[in-house]
C-alpha cells in the first residue's frame, strides 16, 4: 500500500482545528515559572483544570518516596543582575529562563570575577538562554546569552534573587477516565520546565488534547489515567504512592517533544515486546511518516521510572525528536516559533490512531476454519469492493480468516500481514458481522 493512500487512511495528515488550540494552550502557559514544585505548577494546574476535572495532590516535603524524599518547595518572585547606578542587565522579568532554578536568595555585591563562576552561557549559540537548574544542591546561578555576558564589563554588581526555599508541598494532579473494563492505559507528561515549548509544554496541550478528545468518546474499553507530574521525582513519588494499584496498567506512554518537526520517534518499554511496543511500530510503519525506533535504555524522561525493575511497566515513550537531538532542547530558542500548530496537530493524531489500535485490537477465531469460506455469495467482496485500488481489502479477509485460530490478535494479524490495523479491523467486523467469526480470549 502506498504511503499517500497510508497518509488518507491513517489520517495523520487531517485538516481540523486540533492544532490551534494546542497551540493557544502552550502560549498561555508559555511564561509560567515552573520547576518540581511551586506556585507556577499550581497555576499551571489551575490553568488545565479549566478543561479537565483534574485532581490535585499535594505530598509535603520530607515524605519518603523509595530511595528519594519530597524536597523543598522552591518559589520566586524576582531576579536579577544590574550596575551599581541601577540598569539590570540580566532580568527575570524578561524571561524566566534567567535564574537557574532552584536558586537560593542572594541579595549583594560581587565582584564580576566572582559573578562569572554563577553565569551560564552558550558560546556556539550567542543569542540563545540556556536553561539550568540545582534541585537537590543549594546554590545560585544565572543563565544568559553569549552576547550579554560579553557586554559584562563592570567591576561589581549587584545581585539579587528573591526566592524562597522551604518546606512546603510537591504538587501533581490525576485525570481519569473510566471505560467499560478497569484495565488501564496510563498517560504521562512532565510539568516542571518554564518558559520551554517542545521539551514540557508540547506534551502538556497533547496529553490534555487527547484526553478531551477520548473523554468524547463513547464505549471506551480501556481506563484512561493522565499524569501530570513533575520529571523524575513526579513519577517516583506517584508510583511510591500508588503501588497498590498498579496492577490495573496495560499500556503507557510518556509524552513529550511532540511539537517539532523533526521525524517520529518512539522509545521502547522495557519489556521490549508488549503491546504497546508492537502497536506503535506497527502506526508508525504505516504512518506516511519519517520514523525511528530506539530500543529502551535507562535515561530519558519517566519512562525509565514506570519500567525500573520493581515495576517493568509496559510504558514507552513516543516523541518527535528526543531530548538533547535537536540544538533548541533546553535553551531559550525552545519557544512558541520553534513548535507549530500543524507539528502538534501531526503527533495528535499519531496518538489518536495508537489509541485506536489499543481500542479495537481483539482476537477471534474461524467459525469455518476448514478451507476458505465462499466470501462472494454472503456479499463480502461486493461490499468491501473489488477495484484494483482496492484489493487489499480482500486479501486482509484473507489474512484475517487464516490467522484467526485463537492465538493471533488483530495487531498481530496486521503485523503478520504488513497492512494497517484498520484494515484488518474492517475485515474482522465484516466477517463477524456475516457469522464467520467470534471474539474470544487470545491464547498462548
């Protein structure tokens, strides 16, 4: 099959408005300070909360989560850099990038020699703020562009961060859908970077996206749970206070860099085979898209945290570029020019159908198993057409007969078969439909 007829199947490449609001979402969201805790991930909850019913958690700092433990809350409400007779020359205000986070108060005079071991900078990228942060080692810094630290030429500054660093609360939030079954797919994205759009901010307004889009949906068979929690300790303190409950996830997926226009990318779970492996293989193979496949390693983003050993969680990860690929990851160019509404409304539906193929993924088995059925007369070659452009239809009846012996799934008929799930799906509810076949239970 072609991949422009994939492309109008699959429909990665449909037109709609799903990419605008995406959009609109991160460009509100877009000059909130976030880190690992604080008020700008309660804002930015408060924020989502407007389109989701989410619920709120707070855990408070010092709580024991595994080998880690909650830290301090950390806020700010201004920074900066200036000459003594008063011109800043480094601004929180204008981008919050500025101040690596997690910085402890400063409030003085430093001579330019001892300023310069606090500055951060990005000599092959002049204009661009790199961003830095200092979570679990109390200190301060400031990040700024190559060209401002060059115009630094005054013997003292002054130095100023108002934050606050104390005890206080780790803040994440749950959105769950329930279906038809109390098997779940569990959805996660990271809410701690700030001003950053492709790396945090891309998979907060898909994540949110997909679940408004799947809260419309009726019959649902899987639960869904979304996470939105901050990188790292987000995700050990979620599964450190849900270990009991774990047993319900099928599937998972971590969601993140999904607004470039780099190729797809899809990172496997641990486990290598599962399902949800197989299934984005199988949506991107056929997707009309540039794609990778990476094997699973221990870094990355929460994934890593979903499948440790203790857990081994069927969760993966699907971006587009993945962290550190692209020369904007974690700087200031990272921004609302760098992703773009048609990028986000692509990866939206690449979620959409990977959705779609957990949804309808079933197995059957061959109610005539001996010898092909005659298709023609109970009108299936009529009905799914029998034009040259078309004859991969029949061939997925084919597929779908001889391959439903109790032990092979629709994914796994598709995969077996080279052809889209859909595909396969259209043929198995055909055949259903006319008595040929009947759900069951797969089978080793």
């Amino acid at each position: 099959m072609h991949s422009d007829q994939t492309k109008e199947r699959v429909g990665l490449d449909t037109v709609s408005d799903v990419g605008q609001p995406m959009h609109r979402l991160m460009t509100e969201l877009y000059p909130i300070c976030r880190s690992i805790t604080g008020d700008g991930v309660r804002q930015t909850l408060k924020i989502l909360g407007r389109i989701l019913p989410l619920k709120i958690y707070e855990v408070p700092t010092g709580t024991q989560v595994f080998d880690w433990t909650v830290p301090k809350e950390w806020n700010i409400r201004d920074a900066y850099v200036k000459k003594l007779r008063g011109e800043r020359v480094i601004d929180f205000q204008k981008s919050n990038l500025h101040v690596v986070s997690y910085s402890v108060p400063v409030n003085r005079r430093i001579p330019l020699d001892e300023l310069q071991k606090h500055l951060f900078s990005l000599p092959n990228h002049p204009d661009w703020i790199p961003y830095r942060t200092s979570y679990y080692n109390e200190d301060w810094g400031f990040c700024l562009s190559e060209r401002q630290r060059k115009a630094l030429t005054d013997d003292i500054y002054e130095v100023c961060i108002e934050s606050t660093l104390k005890d206080g609360n780790l803040t994440y939030a749950e959105y769950f859908l329930q279906g038809e079954s109390e098997d779940e797919v569990l959805v996660s994205c990271h809410i701690c970077h700030p001003s950053l759009c492709n790396d945090n901010l891309s998979g907060v307004s898909l994540s949110v996206q997909l679940a408004q889009h799947l809260g419309h949906q009726a019959n649902r068979r899987y639960s869904y749970r979304f996470l939105f929690i901050p990188g790292t300790i987000g995700s050990i303190t979620w599964l450190a206070r849900n270990e009991n409950r774990l047993n319900p996830i099928r599937h998972g997926l971590v969601v993140t860099c999904v607004g470039d226009a780099g190729r797809f990318t899809y990172k496997k779970s641990r486990r290598g085979d599962a399902e949800i492996d197989q299934a984005a293989q199988h949506v991107l193979k056929h997707c009309g898209h540039p794609y990778i496949v990476q094997e699973f390693s221990p870094y990355g983003y929460d994934e890593r945290q979903f499948c440790s050993p203790g857990f081994n969680l069927p969760v993966g990860c699907l971006m587009r570029s993945p962290h550190g690929s692209f020369p904007e990851y974690h700087t200031s160019a990272d921004n609302l020019e760098f992703v773009r509404p048609e990028d986000l409304q692509v990866s939206f539906n690449l979620y959409r159908e990977l959705i779609d193929v957990l949804e309808g993924n079933r197995t059957y088995v061959n109610l005539n198993p001996k010898c092909e059925p005659q298709l023609g007369r109970r009108g299936l070659y009529g009905a799914i057409g029998a034009d040259s452009h078309r004859k991969f239809d029949q061939m997925a009846l084919l597929w779908v007969l001889n391959l439903s012996d109790n032990h092979h799934s629709l994914l796994d008929i598709s995969i077996r078969a080279e052809m889209p799930f859909r595909e396969i799906k259209w043929a198995a509810e055909a055949l259903e439909k006319c008595g040929l076949l009947q759900e069951t239970v797969l089978t080793d």
